[in-house]
C-alpha cells in the first residue's frame, strides 16, 4: 500500500505545493527541467520531506563515475514491469533531484534514484535504500569533488551504515570493491574496468597488479600489512560471447542458479554491457524475474539525450557524453568506424571541472582514422585541438557545436562532448524541435 500525501505532515504537503510550483515556474520559463530548483524549496520548507517521501517505496541507488544515467534508466525499465517507478532519470542526482523525482513519482511503489557519489550517504540516511548499484570509480571534476580516495571513502560509508541492503558493485574495479567488500549482502558483477590508471593504489593497503580481467594485490612497501581481500572476488553475474556490433553490443549475461538469458542493447559500447549487467542484478534483487529484467534493460534506446540522433538540415547528429578521462576513453570506443565525421566538444565551466589537464590523459587515436574529418569545438576547444594536434590528429576549429554541425557535409555525424557543452548544445536542438 503506497503512502499517498495525505499521510505526510502539514509542512510536507505544504512543501510538496512549492516545490511542484517551482518545478513548473522553471519549465515554463525555459530555465531547466525544474529537477533541483524543485527540490532545493521542497527541503528549505521541509528537511523531513525526502524521508516521508521515500518510506514507502523500495528503492534502487546508483552511484559511481561514469554510466549512472543510463544504469538508472536500465534499473526503471526492469522494475517497471512490477508496477509505478519513480526516477531522476534527468541526471539530477543530488538531494534535491532525488527529491523532485519522488515527488513526481505518484503512486510508485518502487524507486531507481541516481545519487551523486560524494550525496550517498546523505541521500541513503533518508531513502533506506533496499539496494546499492556501486558502478565505478575514476578520477572526475577533481576541483569539485576531491580526490579519489575520499570519494571512495563517502561510498564505503554509505553502504556501510546500512548493512541489511544488497550492494551490487563492480568486482572488476579495484576502488569499488574496497568500498563495498566490508557488507554481508555483496552481489558481484564482472562489469569491467576499461580504465586503471586510477586504481593503482588500494585505499586498505597494498598496490593493485593487473593480468586482463584479473587482479590483485601485493605490499606497495616491505612488511606492509594486506587486506582480507586481497584479490578479484570471484563474480556472481558474468559476461560471455561478448559482440561489440556498431549497431549496439551482445552478450549472454549468467547469474546465479545457472541464470543465462540474452543482452542485445540499442546503447552503443562495451561499458554498456556492464551497466546492463549491474542493472539485471540489481533488479533481480529486488524481485525481477531475470529474462524480463534483460529483456527491459535490451530495449533502452537514450538516456536524458545522450546517444540520441538528430537531423539538423540533412546532418543526422548522434549524441554522446564524455565528462572525464574514464568516460572519454570509454567514448572514443563507441565512435562508428563508418562515420567520418566526427564533432568533439568541450567547455571549461564549474559543472565540468574548470582543471582540463586531464585531456593529455585521454588517447584520442581511436577518432584517428583515413579519411575522416574531426571538428573542434567549444569554449576550450583550442585546448582540445592543440590535444588533438599531439595526438596527431588534423582538426579544424570553430566556436560552438551547432558551428561545428554546420560546418559538417549533410550525412551521419558523430557529435561527443562534455557536460555544460552538451547541456547547451541540447537546448539549441530542442529550440529548433520545437520542444522550448
């Protein structure tokens, strides 16, 4: 039996009103989708309200650097075939959005809530979450967030304050096994580790050597003490007969009790795969049967814009989100190689991260090829050409996406940039729609 608003207290419901007047006031005005405006008057009203709101669902959080977006979208798809599921599906991950999307969820008895990973504890002290999706960590906005060890710190205490959750997390990454290894109820998902280079040293002690898919670790200095878990944890869900087709990979996802059912995403891209694969388990924890679970996350198609395609004047513009080393290393894999145009976009602005050194990190190579013409763009994009130029990679240089599209002959094109340059780029496409 859901909680409807008549049970929340006076302040509540009060505060409930506000928060979907601002909501609406900022749609209406062309400032947003009203996520986090919403929800910040909600709880300047209200600080209880979240913890009302949440009770009587179960509810999913999603956490890790990169791919919270889609694996939020993938956890709604399996859990809607239970019934109502409220989700921030906008990427508005922080307090606030959390808020605004239980407010919007009327009716749901179940919640997919992507939260901010330095949010998690906070976020999981009111909402009680009945399971932890822990993706992936990598170094990210270093100006805003810190560096990688106190992320994974906020992640361990997270899931540690509520040991009767299940916490299913990446076995593959170092950094998210030793934030999740203290719980009793770990689900392992071989989700993948496409970048190390953040997970040299384990916050518990020791240094991590890998071989493939496997690792371990050894003293980083004689005489020092190790941790208990020492090594990979053998993974309760897996991937095999991996196809990473330009038109969306397939695999065959196994699970416990000789689970074996078909993946076949509309996303592009390896790390796809393994989203797909912590959503599954996920929902499956949560009662999903695992072939309906599959079948629901298979048929995703975009997540808050990103990989979506758009004509704008005969140029068929496919969307894609790079927002740190990691992402924009997963990114240049997931480039068609029968596209030969390709934009890359990048802006500086406080939502990014303003510190950009981390582009001589990234091997672009992978955009490298005969014959296709790379274009760009943005309010760094001279740091991103002469980046490009290193990489012995010709570019041309213009100022801002829709300049870049334009400069592109009429066909696909393949359009990758990071967050304010997408956010910005969005809503010129969707002027042009007609959706603002």
């Amino acid at each position: 039996m859901t909680k409807s608003s008549h049970h929340l207290s006076v302040r509540s419901r009060v505060a409930k009103a506000a928060g979907g007047v601002a909501r609406f006031a900022s749609r209406a005005l062309g400032r947003g989708s009203g996520g986090m405006i919403g929800g910040e008057v909600a709880l300047r009203i209200s600080p209880k309200l979240l913890k009302e709101l949440a009770a009587p669902c179960s509810s999913v959080i999603v956490t890790g650097t990169n791919g919270k977006s889609t694996t939020t979208r993938m956890v709604r798809a399996a859990l809607e075939s239970a019934g109502r599921v409220a989700s921030n599906i906008n990427g508005d991950n922080m307090t606030s959005g959390v808020l605004t999307a239980l407010m919007q969820g009327k009716g749901a008895t179940r919640a997919a809530l992507e939260v901010d990973e330095m949010h998690v504890p906070a976020v999981a002290a009111d909402v009680d979450p009945a399971v932890f999706v822990y993706l992936n960590l990598s170094r990210d906005q270093l100006d805003r967030v810190g560096e990688i060890g106190a992320v994974e710190r906020r992640l361990r205490e997270g899931a540690s304050a509520h040991p009767g959750a299940v916490v299913v997390a990446n076995c593959d990454d170092p950094l998210i096994v030793c934030a999740a290894a203290d719980n009793p109820k770990v689900v392992w998902v071989a989700a993948g580790a496409g970048w190390g280079g953040d997970s040299a040293a384990y916050p518990r002690g020791g240094r991590v050597v890998r071989c493939g898919d496997d690792w371990h670790l050894i003293p980083a200095f004689e005489g020092e003490e190790l941790p208990a878990l020492r090594s990979r944890p053998k993974p309760h869900w897996w991937l095999s007969d991996v196809e990473l087709a330009p038109e969306g990979p397939r695999a065959t996802l196994h699970g416990p009790g000789d689970v074996a059912v078909p993946l076949e995403l509309k996303l592009p891209g390896r790390a796809n795969l393994g989203n797909a694969a912590q959503a599954v388990a996920a929902a499956v924890s949560m009662g999903i049967d695992p072939a309906a679970a599959a079948k629901a996350v298979s048929s995703v198609t975009e997540v808050a814009g990103r990989y979506s395609v758009h004509d704008v004047n005969g140029r068929s513009a496919r969307l894609m989100l790079a927002k740190n080393p990691a992402g924009w290393q997963e990114a240049m894999t997931m480039v068609d190689p029968r596209v030969d145009q390709v934009v890359i976009g990048v802006n500086g602005q406080v939502p990014d991260g303003q510190d950009l050194s981390w582009l001589w990190d990234v091997d672009f190579s992978g955009v490298n090829q005969p014959g296709r013409r790379v274009i760009a763009c943005g309010e760094r994009g001279a740091d991103l050409a002469v980046r490009l130029e290193y990489a012995g990679i010709h570019c041309d240089l213009v100022d801002l996406p829709m300049d870049a599209l334009a400069a592109c002959e009429p066909g696909r094109v393949e359009v990758l940039l990071n967050y304010t340059a997408m956010r910005d780029f969005k809503v010129l496409l969707d002027r042009k729609e007609g959706k603002r």
